[in-house]
C-alpha cells in the first residue's frame, strides 16, 4: 500500500461507526484504508464489512488479533465506553497509534493505566473530541483571547432524540442484536466498575442509580460541552453550584474573574442547540454547533460588537467541511508527518477533574 496510506482497525461496529467514522474514512480513501474490523456481534461485523469501499476489511471477534495484526497501524476504538481504556492500552502494547472516542475513560485509575501505556509505547494517542477541530472553534478561541475582559460565558448543549439526526443522515445504520449473555455480562460488570471507581475518586462510595447514571452523561455529551469550556477559557477553579438531575442539568462554574453558566439536557424536541458564548464590555463570541450526524451542517461562529458606537453582528460560515472528516485529517498528518496532537489523553484526563468538582458541588448542596 501507499506508505501515506493509514491502515485502521476498528474496534466496535455499532452507530458512531456506521454513521461517521466509515463513511468519512471512505471520504478520505486517499489518506485511510479500513483494513480490519471488530465487534461481539457478528451480524455487525458482516454489515459494516459490506459498507467498506475498497478491498474489504478482515474481521474478527477478538481485540486482540486486530491489535496485533501488521495490516494495521492506527485502531480507532469506538465501541462502548466500558472499553475504551482498555482496547486502547491493547493497542498501545502492540505499539499501534490510537483513536478513542470520548470519553477515554471514565475515572483516573484507567486514565493513568492509559497514559502510562502510551509512554512505554512507539503509538501515540488521540482523543476523538470532534467539535474541539471545528474552525469556527479555532477562530472564536483567537477571538476570545482578544477580548479585554471576560465578564461571562454560557456552555448550552440541550437536544433531542439522536435517532431523529441518525435516520435522516442518509447512512441507514443497522441494529445488532445477537450479543451473547456472556459479553452483555462483562460490558455490564465493567460499567459498574468504572463508575464506582469514578465516584469513589469524587468522594462518593454511596450513591443511588441517578447519579451513576449522571457520571455517565458527563462522560458522553457532558465531555463535548466542557472539553471545549476547557480549550477557550482553561480550567474553572471551582463550582459555586450544581444540579445534576436527569434528564436536566446545570451548574456555575468559577474562574478567577468571572462566571460560567453550564446547562444541558436531553427531551424530545428535534433539535440540537449546541453552543458556547463569551461576553466582554464590547464583544460577544459564539460557537453555534449542529447536529454532526447529518454531513455538511456548518459549525459557525456570530459575533456581536459595539463598534464605534454602531451595533455590528457577523455570522462567519469558514466552512462546510465536518469537524468529524477535519479531525481525521489531523490524525492522519500526527501518524504521518509526526504532527503534535491536540486532543491528548493527558488532556482528556481533565475532564475528569471536572465532573468531580460538578459531583461535590451537587452533593454539598444535598
């Protein structure tokens, strides 16, 4: 193969394969070729093999014998979180580069197994926070940075049903059903490990279903909303309060000079208001995101300015070119050409960080 060519492996054939990431690594045939895929369904497995463009991939029940394989050079581990450190770290061992969907881990225990890994290892990882690759993101950041003062910020992340985005996004995904008692038995044990484990870390070793429930939230479309707080403004120093109930949520976090309002929830409108927003004296900066399931929606940024003593409000569309396909392209540039990489799991681990300081203000207010 071309040397410029990236091999991937895939572990986990479910939605988020279907619908993005085979799709846009067909896209990009010219950068990526699906060499190898891996699922506990083999209905999946047979599926998704047909939706390969090109030479169709090996597939395999087993992590491990994808990880191994010398056809591959990057796994993208985008199965069910409960594996998502330890697929990676499989990778890791067998020197592959990584792709992890969010969230990379869900308590520091495997974030630091995982990072760990990495250092003993030739493979470099990747955390796949897509919206983070948006250039509207990148150009509201430099504007906020040019900002004299920040006075206030609002994350929003409130959406309907997935399943309204995922059916009309023209990829027609398919349901597996045949998992075995054995495997739901592990994927169920290891989700009840890696919660205790992360609530434990937050000081709760009692705690009812709702709040385990809610640590997985933050891990999902939490992780989106507060990975990107973290890149445009860095790291709160505290929460002043938090409600963490399904299926709304909210809370304020504290920087040194200012408030952040974070609210999000999930209904049955169908819609996706996704957005992060900075004021100052004399400027306001957002990021409004769509649904990423449907290709070609814009991401853009709208800014809203005292110029002068004039109202002036620009809506900046720089491209239609999705964060999924834009951060692929990176991927590819840090495996070929040794590019830095933004999305680290060292970064990753700061989420986590987070979710404690959401999870102790919650419980101070109980």
């Amino acid at each position: 193969m071309d040397s410029k060519i990236v091999r991937v492996g895939i572990i986990g054939c479910g939605e988020i394969a279907q619908v993005v990431h085979i799709p846009v690594l067909g896209h990009l045939s010219h950068l990526f070729q699906i060499t190898y895929l891996c699922d506990v369904s083999q209905s999946a497995l047979a599926h998704c093999q047909s939706k390969v463009s090109g030479v169709k991939p090996q597939i395999t029940l087993n992590a491990e014998e994808l990880c191994a394989s010398p056809m591959v050079d990057v796994v993208f581990v985008i199965n069910s979180d409960e594996y998502h450190a330890a697929h990676a770290i499989l990778a890791l061992q067998h020197n592959k580069h990584a792709f992890i969907e969010k969230p990379m881990a869900l308590n520091d225990r495997d974030a630091d197994a995982l990072i760990s890994a990495e250092r003993a290892s030739t493979g470099r990882v990747m955390v796949g926070y897509m919206r983070r690759y948006a250039p509207a993101f990148l150009d509201a950041v430099k504007e906020i940075g040019g900002m004299d003062k920040i006075l206030y910020a609002r994350v929003r992340d409130i959406i309907g049903p997935n399943s309204t985005f995922v059916g009309q996004s023209g990829t027609f995904p398919f349901r597996a059903t045949d998992f075995n008692e054995k495997d739901t038995q592990d994927k169920n044990t290891r989700a009840t490990d890696i919660v205790r484990q992360g609530l434990a870390e937050a000081g709760l070793e009692n705690f009812d279903d709702s709040m385990a429930t809610m640590w997985r939230v933050l891990g999902g479309l939490g992780s989106h909303d507060l990975s990107v707080m973290r890149e445009a403004l860095g790291m709160p120093t505290g929460v002043i309060g938090a409600s963490l109930k399904m299926p709304f949520w909210s809370a304020i976090f504290q920087y040194p000079s200012f408030t952040v309002t974070y609210e999000s929830g999930l209904d049955s409108v169908p819609r996706f208001d996704a957005h992060l927003e900075v004021y100052s004296a004399e400027k306001t900066v957002r990021v409004q995101y769509d649904s990423p399931y449907v290709k070609g929606l814009p991401t853009t940024m709208h800014v809203v300015e005292n110029v002068d003593g004039v109202f002036r409000e620009s809506t900046i569309r720089k491209t239609y070119e999705d964060s999924y396909t834009l951060e692929l392209k990176e991927l590819h540039a840090i495996i070929v050409e040794g590019a830095p990489i933004r999305t680290t799991a060292q970064d990753a681990k700061e989420d986590l960080k987070i979710f404690r300081m959401l999870v102790e203000a919650a419980e101070r207010k109980l």
